[in-house]
C-alpha cells in the first residue's frame, strides 16, 4: 500500500488446456503453462518496454492485463481495479493499440470510427472535441478523416488506430507491434508521438515489440519475459550487458583479404572482399573503425545493432554469466 | 441512456457500411428480381395443379414469392450477415479488439446486423417487391394496422435471424473455421425459412415439426401475417419466444466462448 504502482502483477500465472488429438477419437490433454509466476510493478507514468520471443507469454500477460483472460492463479490489479471481474469498467481507462489488428471501420470513413469510440466510451462532447482536435493535429490525420479506412496506407491506419485508443484519455495504453511493418519515416511519427504522450500527460504506456529501437527510443525500463518468466526487468544498457550483446562491423575491402586481426573483435564471416566483425556492444565502433582503416584498404562500412532477439538469445543461453552481473543499476535478472 | 445512443452508433455504421457498395446492391436487386419472376412462374405452375396448396390461393403463392425475394438479403437467409464477418474475427482472433471494448459483444453484433438489415430491406428489398405488385397480382392488405403488425414481425424475424446467426458464429470458437457450419447454415436457411417452398405446403408430420422451428420466424410469419392467414399476436408470440430463448443461447454461448478466446493465437 502507499506505493505508487499502477500495475500491480504478483506471482500470476496462467495455464492453459490443450487437447490435442493423437489418434482416431483419441484425445490427449496437456497443460501448457503459458505465464508462470511473474511479478512486477509499473508505476503511473512509466514508459516500459516488455519484450521476449514469439510464443513468450507476452500477449497473454496482456489480455490478463485487459481483463479478457483470468489468471489461473496469482494477483492482478490495474489501477486498483481487477481486471477480468471488470473488463468493462477497466476499459474506460485503458487504451488498446494492435499493430497487425485493426479496432476501426474497415468500409468507413476514419471519422465515422471516432464518433462511434466517442459514444462508446461515453466521451463528454467538449473533451471528446478536444482530444480529437489535438489528435488529428499530432498524427497528421486531417487529411485522412473523410477517407475509408480500407483506402488508408499501413502508417496511416496505424496513427488512426493510436488515435482511436486515446480519445477517451485512458491512464495506460498497451501497445503491441505498433510499428511493425511501418516504413522509417512513418516510425518516427509514432514514436515521437508516444513520447510526447507520456511526457505530456503522463500516460502509462506498456508497449511489445520486436523491433530494439521502439525500446531504445521509448523505453528507460525493459522487462524480457522466456517461457512464461520474467527473466529480466531494468535499464535497457543492462539487458545488453547481460546478454553479452554484440554489434556487428560490415566492412568492404578494396579486394579480398585474410579475416582481419583486431581484438576484441572477431570476424565471424568472410565473403569476397566483405568481412562481418562482431565486436561487443559496448566497445565504441569509431575506435574499432579508425583501427580497421589504418592497415586495411576500406571501401565501404555499416556498423548493424544487435537486435534485440539475438541479445535476449545469447542473454537466456548463457545463465552462468548473467548471473554474475546483477548489480542494482543493472536491472534485475530473475531466473 | 448513453448504451441506446451507442448501439444505435452501431447500428447506423451498420447500414451506412452497406450502403458504401452501391454495385453490389443494384445486383442484388436484378438478381432478385429475375429470381422472383422465375419462382412466380414456377409456383404459378404449381398452384395450377394443386389449387389451394398450402391455404393460398395464387395471388398469395404470388405475394410469398415476391416477399421471399425482399426478405432474402434483409434477413441474410442463406448467411452473409454479421456472423460472416464475426466468424472470420474469431478465426484470425481479431474477435480480441472487439473484447477490449466497454461494450456487450451480443449487443453490438446484433445492433450491426439489424443496420444492415434496414439497409438491405430498403437498398435491396423493395424494388423487387415493387416491381412483383406492379406487374403481377399479388393479395396486399388495405388497412394501416395489418401493415404496422406486418413491420413489428419484420423486426422480430430480423432479430430471430441474427440470433440464429450469432450461435452458428460463435461455433468457430470450437471449430476453428467456419466453412462447414455456414454452408449447413445456409442450406438450413434457404430451406426451413421456406425459401423454396412456403412452409404451410409441406405435408404431414414433417410440416409440423418445420413450422415450428425457429427459422419459421422469419419468412412464414411476416407472410402470413401481411396475408391475413394467422393471427397476428400469435405470430409476434411465436416469434419473440424463439428471438428471447436463441438470444439467450447465444449469451450462455458467448460466455463460454470468451474464456477460451486465447486459442486463435498473438
């Protein structure tokens, strides 16, 4: 009590049946454990990032936290309200964003969804003006109001779609995917656009993704969740120094060389007069470049960023190591 | 108060959705008319041999035929209401968006269908209807009363369709596809509803049992009541205890379905 938590998860997992058929008649059932035990907390206006491989429990966590699953076991609070005995209360205060799903109406106009949200979350006139004004203005959605949602580009339904989460001023926003499939410039729009959300109104945003820049340019605060657990919770600069991440180093050589010595990095594949270089995300790549380029002829460059799969993979791989390094500007790692 | 206004938000998007695809509409009503002229000629043939089937005399066999052509579309009798969409939202589990909303799934899916259904009633189904008056003779009534009980039933066989449509939706929550149940929907539809053959024909044992049935709501009923052949607070009766005890199967299903909404993955 007296904390500021917003999100309140302990210890809440879910276990699902499945049946499966093995055979002519024959059914087989067998528990899948799709969340087990997680805890966290969430304050109001944190901007956090949770992430973890396809089939995590990362969708499951959230449609506990919408209410639309009920936890096999374990407590649940969203702004004090539990969630799946009042999905319908709690949905007043929440804002959904699904990046491959869609809550507009796909044969009409984007407007015609804003007057239905606008009656659906019974949105007093005036604030319902209000938001729409400011949203319409932020996202860039004057033009597209009058155009039928199913005519509209992939960025453009998408802002549309941020948009319909956030007329009725929800408290959190869950969102998932929001920039899959988006091109850079469309990308940018949205993610400027959340952070000046949160820093604006304090919007409490939980958001999923596969993509580390979202997280990078987003979030202050990660939590990377494997098989159902919580194995990591805390600053993004500590999940990379525990998964030992890598960056990697494309260098075109003028023509084909023996793998380049240059420690710590390591060349991890030769092809022609191209070389890849992975080297630890920490080393800085302009030391690392300077160095290369003072004994090898250089044509062309790229430095890649580690992505955030190959950083959680190496991270779940080597359980020994990240064990060593908790520290508490770390994060903690929980496994 | 407010959950009036909304659901008839919803319900206006519905036909508003509808209207958008005009060509589609106009086909519709040259489909259904030639069907109609085909059927009348069809059942014309057949009264002449069998005078009185039914309890109709030709001019009423002539009126069922027309009002099945008007009603076709409005009561999406061989599918292709709301419950295509929705079945199609549960198979991709997009079905998810829809229970984040601080609204009754039930409730909204019905409030949609019935704006469809006004629109396909007057976008798809009066031209028809019209046109059989016009150039056939037909056994409509004069006074204002039968045609006010004759709208009341339109309504309840729209809502009674719907219920009937939501369970075979909600099926996919099990089934996982939708395929199979719509075209068993479909065939049941065109059949039971009396599409091919008014209901009053069908003989013996048989006939009894399918005039009963729940898709009697929808095409037999606002027929026999526009033709004067039953009376009309036994129709609103049968009608509105088939809509109740459906709507209410489709409740009991629902809430059993959302539990294991989970299953159609992300």
């Amino acid at each position: 009590m007296g904390d500021e938590a917003f999100i309140e998860v302990d210890g809440v997992e879910k276990v699902f049946d499945v049946r499966r058929r093995t055979g002519f008649l024959k059914r087989e059932r067998r528990r899948v454990q799709a969340v087990d035990s997680i805890s966290f907390r969430v304050a109001r206006g944190e901007m956090v990032g949770y992430i973890g491989p396809n089939g995590a429990g990362k969708s499951t966590t959230i449609k506990m936290l919408t209410g639309i699953l009920t936890p096999s076991g374990g407590r649940l609070r969203v702004a004090g309200i539990d969630p799946s005995r009042e999905r319908t209360r709690l949905a007043h205060r929440i804002g959904v964003v699904f990046g491959q799903r869609t809550t507009l109406w796909w044969d009409l106009p984007l407007i015609d969804s804003y007057r239905l949200m606008h009656r659906m979350y019974r949105i007093p006139d005036a604030r319902y003006r209000e938001n729409l004004d400011r949203l319409v203005e932020l996202l860039g959605l004057e033009d597209l109001l009058e155009v039928p949602v199913r005519q509209l580009s992939l960025g453009q339904r998408m802002r549309g779609d941020v948009a319909a989460a956030l007329l009725h001023d929800p408290e959190v926003l869950y969102l998932d995917e929001p920039t899959i499939g988006l091109d850079v410039m469309s990308k940018a729009r949205v993610r400027a656009f959340l952070r000046e959300l949160n820093a604006e109104r304090g919007t409490t945003v939980l958001l999923t993704t596969h993509d580390l820049q979202d997280i990078e340019q987003l979030c202050s605060r990660v939590m990377v969740i494997d098989h159902g657990r919580l194995v990591y919770d805390g600053a993004l600069a500590g999940l990379h120094e525990v998964g030992e991440s890598e960056r990697m180093l494309v260098v075109d050589l003028e023509r084909e060389l023996p793998p380049i010595e240059a420690a710590p990095a390591r060349v991890v594949k030769v092809e022609g007069p191209r070389q890849w270089l992975a080297f630890p995300a920490s080393e800085s790549a302009a030391a690392l470049v300077a160095r290369v380029a003072a004994d090898h002829p250089l044509v062309d460059l790229s430095v890649r960023e580690p992505d955030i799969e190959a950083v959680i993979a190496r991270m779940l791989h080597s359980p020994a190591e990240s064990a060593q390094v908790p520290r508490e500007d770390v994060g903690r790692v929980i496994s | 108060m407010g959950a009036g206004r909304l659901y008839l938000a919803v319900a206006v998007g519905g036909f508003r959705r509808y209207a958008t695809y005009r060509l589609a509409t106009a086909a519709g009503v040259f489909t259904n008319t030639v069907f109609g002229v085909i059927l009348v000629f069809t059942y014309l043939a057949l009264w002449e041999e069998r005078p009185g089937l039914g309890g109709y005399d030709q001019a009423q066999a002539v009126t069922y035929v027309w009002l099945g052509q008007c009603l076709f579309a409005t009561l999406a009798i061989q599918g292709g209401g709301a419950e295509k969409e929705l079945m199609e939202r549960i198979r991709t589990g997009e079905v998810a968006v829809d229970l984040y909303r601080p609204v009754d799934l039930q409730l909204w899916w019905l409030a949609g269908d019935l704006g469809r259904a006004a629109f396909q009633l007057l976008g798809r189904g009066v031209v028809p209807f019209l046109f059989g008056a016009v150039f056939f003779p037909m056994t409509l009534p004069t006074d204002v009363g039968r045609w006010a009980a004759f709208t009341v039933t339109l309504v309840l066989a729209a809502v009674v369709s719907f219920a009937i449509r939501y369970l075979v939706a909600l099926s996919v929550f099990w089934l996982l596809d939708g395929t199979g149940v719509n075209q068993a929907l479909m065939i049941a539809g065109v059949f039971f509803s009396g599409m091919l053959l008014p209901l009053n024909a069908f003989p013996g044992a048989f006939g009894e049992v399918v005039r009963v049935l729940p898709w009697a709501a929808q095409l037999q009923m606002p027929a026999d009541v526009l033709m004067g052949e039953t009376g009309v607070s036994g129709a609103l009766a049968f009608q509105a205890g088939w809509a109740v005890v459906l709507l209410a199967a489709g409740r009991a299903l629902q809430s059993a379905a959302t539990r294991r909404v989970v299953v159609q993955g992300g």
